[in-house]
C-alpha cells in the first residue's frame, strides 16, 4: 500500500518529528477512483491521535482539495476504526456502513479547513495535556504522590 501512495495521482502530507514522519494523510486524484470522486486516507501513529496531528492533516487535505477545484472527497475506514470516524465526523462527513467498511463523503465546500488549522493549538495543547495526565497518573501514584481516587486534575 505504501508503494502505491509514491505513485503518480497521489499527494501525500505529512506531519515530522526531525527527519521521521510520524503521520501521513493522503489525496488519491479522482482518476484512480471508480467514481472519479477522490479519496482521501490517513495514517497517524497510535501516540498522536487526538492530539491535533489528524485535524491539522485533514485541515491541509482539504486546503490542497479546494486548490485542486474538488467538489467531493471519498473517505472509508474500517468499522472499528474509531479515531478516523471521529476525525471525519469532526468535519461533516456522512458514514454509511456498506460492505463490512464505512463509507462517507465530505463537501468540499460546505467545510472550512482554514478553522481546523486555526483550533490546531488548542486542539495539541488538549491533546499534550491528556498525553501528560495519562502518562503520569500512574507514575505518581505509584510512588504515593496523589491521592489514588483523584489523580490530577485538569
């Protein structure tokens, strides 16, 4: 699949820590698609989601989307795929369940990708702050630094 996405007709962005890429999102141009309605998929590492990192990547897809003159984009995911339903919801798109995946499409222009990328600081702050809370909850308690039946608090 990874070699497919090098391919000619596919714009792919990412999101780098350094030289590593730790989330991709991807435009397949509507010539590779049976309805010639591009499709659009995401990849974000287990650590990133919720953190801002797929917002701000669908923000920027939708961006190159309007400068491309798309109307529509495809987006399909796995049923138990939580994290990508709540990415799509997040921007208006309809999933439909057909064929053991959810299938939906998004309006390019009933969207404002520039608000995505504007709620990104917040969205990343929200996002380190419950990273953090998860992280250290445990640790603290551990050494009987908070209370077990509190933890800290936001």
């Amino acid at each position: 699949y990874a070699a497919s996405c090098a391919n000619r007709g596919v714009t792919v962005i990412g999101y780098f820590e350094g030289d590593a890429i730790h989330a991709a999102a991807e435009i397949h141009e509507p010539a590779r698609s049976q309805d010639s309605t591009p499709e659009i998929a995401f990849s974000v590492e287990a650590r990133l989601r919720r953190c801002g990192v797929g917002s701000a990547l669908f923000g920027a897809l939708l961006i190159e989307a309007k400068r491309r003159h798309y109307k529509r984009l495809r987006v399909t995911t796995g049923a138990q795929n939580d994290a990508m339903r709540a990415l799509a919801r997040k921007f208006g798109t309809r999933m439909e369940f057909r064929h053991g995946e959810l299938s939906g499409s998004i309006a390019i222009a009933d969207v404002r990708p520039e608000a995505a990328l504007q709620n990104l600081s917040a969205d990343w702050t929200r996002g380190m702050i419950d990273f953090n809370l998860a992280l250290w909850n445990p640790v603290l308690k551990m050494y009987g630094l908070t209370r077990p039946e509190t933890g800290i608090k936001r």
